[in-house]
C-alpha cells in the first residue's frame, strides 16, 4: 500500500499562520465599536433632561436607606452612587419607591392616599409660563410688564433705559442662546397649594379627637421630600393641611419638588385620603378667604334665604347679562348637629371637600341665581336653601367655582366702603362659614321673586295650608298690593305731572318720585315681615295673640287679669294682622312682625302731592304702625325693601341694616286706604 506523500512543514505551518491571521483580523472588526462610530457632544448639567427610569433609581441614599447597615458598610462613591446593585438586593416590592408626578402649570393633580404613605411631585423649572396676572402683589417678579426687542430677547420695562450694563450689551451680541439662558435660570415665584377632597370616616360614636391630616413638605434639592427629610433640606416646615387646605409660596431658579404624606391612623378612624395639588405661576390655585362675602335675608322653618356682595361696581346691562350667564357661585349646607358636623371637620376651607361631602351626604338643596334686589341695582348671587328642619341649627359655606379661571370680584376693605379685586383661579375659592337657626315656628314662610313687589324677599305671615304652595301664597299678597297700587295711580292720574317746573306742585319732588315711594311703602305694609312668636326685641310687634298655636295652646293663657287684656289682648294692634287678608285668607297662628321703618312713612307725605291726603300718625299710633332704625345699625329694627342681616358666627344671624345706603333708607308712607287697617 502506498502512501500519500506529505507536504513539507515550513508550508503547513505557513498556512496555519495565515488562517490564524485572517480569523483575528475578522473578529477584531466584528467588535460593537468598530461597527458605529460616535462621538458624545458635552452638555451642561443644567440641560439634562433625566428619563423617567433613570429617576426611578435613587442617585442618593434615601431617609430608608441610611438606616440600612448593609448599605452603610458597602458606602456611596462622590456622586452618591450606590454600588454592588444595592437597590436589586432585596425584594423591589419592598423597595420600589412612589413615582414622582409631574405637574403643569395651573393643572390640578388628583391622588389618592393610604395611611402612612408619601405622595411625590415635581414642577420643573422649564415648565409652562407666567400670566403675569396684573392683580400679584407689586414687588414681585412677576408683576413687571414685559416688552420683547429687536434681538428676541425678553427684558422688563425698567431695563429700556438708554444707559445699559456690560452684560446687557453683550447679550445683545449672542442674542438667543444666553437670553435662554437668562431666563431659564432667572428665579420664578411660584405657588404650590392643595385640598383635601376626602378623609377617613370616624368609627367610633362621639370622636373628640379631630381627623388626621394630610402634610405638605417642599424642597429644591429632595427630589421625594417626606417625614423623614432633614429640615435643612426642606424650603420651609412642613405644613399640616389646615381644615383641608395648605399653600406655599417661594421663588427659586430650579425645580420644585412637592411630597404629601398620610399620618398613622388611630383606633377610631378608617378608610383613606383622596387630595388635590398645584402648581402655579400666576397664583395660589386653590385659595381660602377669612372674610365675609353673603348676607342673611330671612329664614322659616325649612329654607333659608341669602345674597352675596354685590359682584361689580356698577348696574350696567352688560354686567348683569354676564353674571346672568356664567354664575359661578355655589353654597353649601350641613346640620350643625354632632354627627353631621363631625363629617364636616377637617374639610372647611377645601373647595373639593365641601362640594363632595355635599353631594354625597345631604338632602338638602341650594337653587343660585343672579338678582338685583337688595339696594343698588347691582347683580348679586342669592341661594334659596330647601330641605331644612324647624328650629335646627346649620352650618353654611359660600364657594366659587374655579372653572372661570382668574375671575375678579371685589371686596370690600373698610367701613367706607372701599373696595378692591380679588382673584379667584381654577382651584375655586372658599370664604368662612357661617350657622343660622331655622325659625321654631311654622307661622312665617319666606317668598322673593315677586311680579310686582319686586324688592320683597323674607318671612311673611302664612300658615300649614300653604307649607307647599309659594307660588299661590305669592300669588294673594302680590295681587292685593297691586290692587291698592291700582287705585293710587288713578288718583295720582289726575294731578298735571307732566308740566313745566314751576307749575308743578313741588321744585323737590315730582310724579316718578311719589311713584316710587309709594310702592316702597306700599309692599312693606302689604307683606309684613314675620318673625318667630318667641323672638326676642323690643323692635318686634306681637300679632294674633288670640290664635292657638299649632299644638293647640293660645299665648299668655295664664294671664287673664283684666289690666293685661285691656292693654294687650283686646288691643287691635295684638289681636290681628295688619293686613285683613291675612286673617281672613292665609289664617296664620300667633307671630311676631317686624314693622315698616317710619322713614317710608314721612318719605311718601314729601314726594306726593298734598291734595292726595297722605299723612302719619303720631304718637302711640306711630309706634305700634311703624319701626325707628336704629343709628347703631347692629340689629334690624324695622323693615324697609332690601334689608338684609349681616352673618354672627357666634350665634348665627344677627339682624344688620345693609343692603342699602342707610343714608336713603326713607321710604314710603302711610295712604288714607290703608289706615283703618292698623
């Protein structure tokens, strides 16, 4: 057999070489690098933009961490790095920290909330822009008006001066890239504010303790601010919510970082929070006012009457149609009683709070609309409370709704009236609460809207029979007033109104001012203002003292001497309404009524003519037809169209003239038709 003839070795060991060669050669190429080529251009730090993973990853030890021996002993390089992995060694359900939430400018975050938790936010600096709304307070650096220049660049008024710093002007040569900068680093004022909009529920009848409250922490450099941030980290310490509502206000060039924490919940309370937050360059989203801004008309035994301020300072049409339009007031009613009044703690001065537990826990009903009645012509916000319960106390809160963000209202700041605007911003405005007490009789009910009487809103005498009939008790008052109106126009019909000035019967007064007058008077004498049997105040006049209440009994049953029938019970002005309809139609039970003002009656006798005969009574005839307002103003003395009571936190509603110019507040007088009836 013969063999094949081997190659000699200097070949083979070429070969080998050569193929060894080649085979390096194309697993050097093959490597990552050498397939793509780039080349990292250098940014400055300020302009990184960090991804969502990247920040899910703590750079920093965190409060957990530092008390973690395990991560102690390992240590942190200079950029606070946490080596070997640390954050995968253990469980990431036990690791996995809350996301942190970016937030736009002027747009509310919804979150919920369990007990021992931190909710984080951010608000980065580069986000949204400023209104510069010209209502921030002067000082700030946002109230400065801005005007752009040739360059593009955006600089305040108070630097368009001829005479410009070095740095200005060499601005002005790299006009885009170092205004950006300009302003990106420039400090901005910005408003953090938040609501609580729900709480846990008490568990356990007769609480004491108030709920647990939500608190907001602040920082610029914590990027997860909470319980256990260190104070020096913190911009301020951290706020409580405050009856549901916290703010913060700072000026800084970077980003704004925001946590919410929940408290340890105590035996007796359960359930969660739900909380709203914002961010803010023109303002406190969400806002608070510890001031009044409503009146109390009248109440009955189960609705309540009440009107705002007056929304602008002048009666134009166009303002009237533009409230009439967009209505953004809103009230909110709760008993005052332990239970229901427990739900409410807490909540107060939240927008969102109010308005949820209202709609969730109450059958009581508030119906808004937009009047002018009340003095002035002014448009005004009145609420007709339904749905309440005889001679109970209650507790109300006046909002705005925030949907028209940046609405202006004014308010008043002194005693003479001034006034200034005020802004409310998307988040709503809560101003402070007030309580009022049903009335304990059902011998009043309250009426407004009237056809012909207008200016009428309060109690007015009535009865069980028309409990569920306004519009027919309405109805009976309203026509009988403009039946006597009827017949004085006929009479005034016949005096020369239209002629010259020196023919007329007065240089002072003319036809349109008795007009007026007249009617004033006539529809506070035509619907007296019925108060409570038992109301207190020697201002207030006893009527139908001989009619049995509804339970049967008859007032002052255990006085039967004859001196105090004499002068009290067979008393005309005691035994019956002023008004015969009143008894003979409606049949009211015994009440008490607040009488005209004497100032209608003199008024009418100076603006009509003489030849119609009106005239006042005098002496103990004066005081049993008419009221006397008091200068001090602090109680309602007597009745006149408008008046209105001002909110007693203390008590409830303390009777206040207002409403009107207690300066003019001499209406109408007493007409011959009428005076057989008093």
């Amino acid at each position: 057999m013969q063999f094949s003839k081997s190659r000699p070795l200097p070949l083979r060991l070429l070969a080998f070489r050569v193929t060894s060669s080649f085979l390096i050669t194309l697993w050097i190429c093959l490597q990552p690098q050498h397939l793509v080529c780039a080349t990292e251009i250098p940014v400055a730090p300020e302009h990184v933009q960090r991804n969502e993973i990247e920040q899910s990853i703590p750079h920093t030890f965190s409060p957990i961490d530092a008390h973690d021996p395990l991560l102690q002993e390992r240590g942190t390089d200079d950029d606070g790095y946490v080596p070997d992995f640390a954050y995968f060694d253990r469980s990431l359900i036990g690791r996995q920290e809350a996301e942190v939430i970016k937030l736009e400018n002027n747009k509310p975050h919804t979150s919920e909330l369990a007990p021992e938790k931190v909710a984080f936010f951010r608000f980065e600096k580069g986000t949204g822009a400023s209104k510069r709304d010209e209502n921030l307070s002067p000082g700030s650096s946002l109230d400065r008006l801005e005007t752009k220049n040739t360059s593009g660049r955006s600089i305040s008024e108070d630097t368009v001066e001829e005479k410009r710093s070095d740095e200005e002007l060499l601005l002005e040569e790299t006009p885009f890239e170092n205004s950006l900068d300009r302003r990106q680093n420039a400090a901005r004022r910005i408003w953090i504010s938040a609501n609580t909009c729900r709480q846990p529920i008490v568990t356990i009848p007769l609480m004491s303790t108030d709920p647990p409250k939500l608190t907001l922490y602040i920082s610029s450099s914590e990027q997860r601010p909470g319980p256990n941030t260190p104070r020096d980290q913190l911009l301020t310490d951290p706020a409580d919510f405050v009856k549901g509502f916290a703010n913060f206000t700072t000026e800084t060039d970077g980003d704004l970082f925001i946590g919410v924490s929940s408290p340890v919940l105590t035996s007796g309370w359960d359930g969660s929070w739900s909380f709203e937050v914002a961010a803010s360059l023109d303002g406190s989203f969400h806002n608070f006012l510890a001031r009044d801004y409503l009146y109390m008309v009248d109440t009955d035994s189960d609705s309540a009457l009440f009107v705002t301020f007056n929304l602008t300072t002048s009666n134009s049409t166009a303002d009237l149609d533009k409230w009439k339009n967009g209505n953004p007031f809103t009230m909110y009613a709760f008993p005052a009683n332990a239970n229901s009044s427990r739900a409410v703690i807490g909540l107060e001065h939240s927008y969102c709070g109010l308005k949820s537990l209202f709609n969730t826990t109450n059958n009581i009903s508030v119906s808004t609309t937009i009047t002018t009645k009340f003095g002035g012509g002014r448009p005004k916000a009145q609420f007709n409370v339904q749905g309440l319960k005889m001679d109970e106390e209650y507790t109300g809160f006046l909002a705005v709704d925030g949907a028209n963000e940046n609405l202006r209202l004014p308010l008043i700041t002194d005693d003479d009236g001034d006034t200034e605007q005020f802004v409310v911003r998307g988040g709503g405005q809560v101003f402070a609460q007030w309580k009022w007490r049903t009335k304990a009789d059902d011998s009043c009910q309250v009426i407004q809207d009237l056809e012909f009487c207008d200016n009428i809103a309060y109690a007015v005498p009535s009865s069980s029979a028309f409990k569920q009939n306004d519009a027919g008790l309405m109805k009976l008052y309203d026509d009988l007033a403009k039946s006597y109106y009827q017949n004085f126009t006929n009479s005034l019909d016949q005096i020369a109104c239209e002629t010259t000035s020196t023919a007329q019967y007065s240089l002072a007064r003319n036809c349109d001012d008795c007009r007026r007058d007249y009617k004033d008077w006539l529809c506070s004498v035509v619907f007296p203002r019925c108060e409570d049997y038992g109301a207190q105040g020697d201002w207030l006049h006893a009527r139908n003292i001989n009619t049995p209440f509804a339970n049967g009994s008859i007032p002052h049953m255990d006085n039967l001497t004859a001196v105090f029938n004499s002068t009290f019970r067979d008393r005309f002005a005691y035994n019956r309404s002023r008004v015969p309809m009143i008894d003979d139609q409606i049949k009211p039970g015994p009440y008490k009524e607040l009488l005209p003002c004497d100032y209608l009656c003199h008024n009418i006798v100076r603006s009509c003519p003489a030849i119609l005969g009106f005239a006042c009574p005098e002496g103990e005839a004066l005081e049993h037809a008419y009221g006397e307002a008091k200068k001090s103003f602090q109680n309602l003395t007597c009745n006149f169209p408008g008046a209105v009571k001002i909110l007693n936190r203390a008590v409830g509603a303390s009777p206040k003239t207002v409403g009107i110019d207690p300066g003019v507040v001499m209406f109408a007088v007493f007409v011959v038709g009428l005076f057989g009836i008093l």
